[in-house]
C-alpha cells in the first residue's frame, strides 16, 4: 500500500527531539512511574513498562535510576502520584493536535496548555474534538531502500495489520497495540532495525501546511512540547 512522505517529518522531529535531549530524561522517568504503577513491576507481565525500560536504555538511563523509579512506583519508596491528563485541540491551518500529558496539578497543566495554544496561534478544543482523526497503533518506521517484501512478510506473519511504502521510499509498519512487541522482536531478529519504534497515536490523513503556516505550526508545537507536564504531542500536519 502506498503512502504520503513522512520520512522528512520524522526526521524533522528526532532532529528536534535530539535538540531537547535534556528533557527526555524527565519524561521517560513520569512514563516508568505511571506504567510500573498501573501494570505493576513484573517486566514480563507489564509491556507497558517493557517499552518504557526499553527507551530509558537507549537514552542511557542509568540502571539505578531505572529500579529506583520503578521501586516509587510500586510502593517500595515514597514518590509524587502522576495522573495521565489529555488535551485536544486545533493548531495553525486548522490542523489537529492531541497532547498527553502526566501531571501531579492538573489546574497547573490544563493553564499552560491552553496559554501555548492561545498565544501561538491555536485554540484548544474539547475532549473527543480531534482524538477520532487518529488511530492508537504500533509504528516501525524503516529508511528508505530497506527490503519492502522481506518486510512485509515478516511483520504480517508476526502480526502486522498493514505495511505502506511512503512516496520517498520509507516503510511503515502498523501493528496493533498488543501485537506491537511480537512484530518488533520479529523484524529485529530478522535483522531489521527501525528508526523509529513506538506505540502512538498516527494520524489518519495529514493537512499540508507550508511557508509561514508551517513556521508558526512548528513554533506552537514546540511551545507545547517545552512544556514540563507535556509526554508527547501528536498532530496530523505534514510540515
């Protein structure tokens, strides 16, 4: 199946992620404390915090801090209560923007997102106004020139739902969310390594914006992502 370019926007983002990498931290941190507390400590039991772990190690996470973490989460040290808050709402061009957050104050939280939208030329909208625009799914993003069909039959034996080869050249793989781990660990032994490898919200058809739009769209979107209380920041705008 054929799809949009997106291997720019990808870049685009990892460039800016790798320029806030002092954040990242911070935000693996909230996501192993939220996921231990949920699914509780047992890596086996919990793929939630397998993933979040998972992350911690490619950013060089001490294994120290990653047990301490985990420790606060499950009762075994005294830590904050993170609660999981969503915000909808529509930036530059009229472009759909999810934000998830994790917050001890959530009056604190919902006021600084709602200034980022606000003053960077977005309104936040109410809750359920865009979340339909995006599918919750397992995404493995491959270079361009990796092997289309040895791909494909991978992941759809492993439990892919669908395979698209983007204009330039880059491949998707979309799981569902459960399957998301089989499907890596698959294409992984097979010798295929993604460039991105997440569990997200993938927006179901992408808005153009260009020229100043695209400017201002990357400034509010960089406005929320600043945020402490902000994890990830989903939007269906092709930059």
């Amino acid at each position: 199946m054929a799809g949009h370019s997106k291997w720019a926007n990808i870049q685009h983002r990892k460039g800016r992620q790798d320029e806030k990498r002092g954040k990242i931290w911070t935000r693996i941190t909230r996501e192993i404390i939220v996921s231990a507390r949920l699914g509780g400590g047992d890596l086996s039991l919990n793929p939630r915090l397998r993933l979040a772990i998972e992350k911690a190690k490619a950013a060089n996470m001490p294994a120290d801090n990653i047990k301490r973490n985990v420790d606060k989460a499950t009762g075994n040290l005294d830590g904050v209560v993170y609660e999981e808050i969503r915000y909808e709402g529509y930036g530059v061009g009229g472009a759909a923007i999810i934000v998830d957050t994790m917050t001890d104050n959530r009056v604190r939280t919902v006021a600084e997102v709602r200034f980022a939208f606000s003053k960077n030329g977005g309104n936040m909208g109410t809750e359920g106004s865009v979340a339909f625009q995006f599918k919750h799914c397992g995404q493995l993003v491959f270079a361009p020139g990796s092997s289309e069909d040895q791909i494909m039959e991978i992941a759809l034996e492993a439990g892919a739902d669908d395979v698209i080869t983007d204009d330039d050249g880059a491949i998707e793989v979309l799981t569902p969310p459960a399957h998301f781990e089989a499907v890596k660990n698959a294409l992984d032994a097979a010798g295929f390594k993604p460039e991105v490898a997440e569990v997200t919200y993938r927006a179901d058809n992408t808005i153009d914006v260009e020229g100043d739009d695209a400017a201002k769209m990357q400034k509010l979107l960089d406005a929320l992502e600043d945020l402490d209380d902000v994890q990830e920041v989903y939007h269906n705008a092709a930059l």
